[in-house]
C-alpha cells in the first residue's frame, strides 16, 4: 500500500481517485450522490480532503467489520 501524504489544500478529482485507489469516474459519481463533499473552481472540481479522509476511515471501518464478520463465520462468501 502507498503512504498517503496529505498537503494541505483540497484534491483534484485524480488526486482523490489515487489516494482511495478507486477510479476518476467513482470520485465523480461520489459527488454527485453526496458521499464526498466538493466545490467547482471554474470548470474544474475540487475534493474536500476532509470528505475524502472521512469515506477512507469509513471505509477502513467497513473492512473491519466485515473481517470480523468473516473471523465469526457470517461472512458472504461462506462455503455451504
């Protein structure tokens, strides 16, 4: 895994894509839905860096729940 670095002002949308490893398109589509908070500057679109980092602790939660979830044999992809 990169080391995420954090500067100081808010991401460019393939700035964002590249710390959450996910794709320009998905950055975008967060957007529009609310997940992410953002601000156009002229024709171009600025990501909230907090947004950002809340969606990746969120995320990071959601792994480990699930990892537990899997540890305590309610996991989705259980054989049967």
């Amino acid at each position: 895994a990169k080391d995420i670095v954090l500067l100081e002002s808010d991401l460019t949308p393939n700035e964002a894509a590249e710390i959450a490893g996910i794709s320009r398109n998905s950055i975008f589509k967060m957007l529009k839905t609310g997940r992410l908070q953002g601000y156009e500057v002229g024709s171009h679109w600025k990501v909230s860096r907090a947004s950002l980092l809340k969606y990746l602790a969120d995320r990071e939660d959601l792994m480990r729940m699930m990892s537990k979830m899997d540890e305590a044999g309610f996991g989705i992809d259980q054989d049967e």
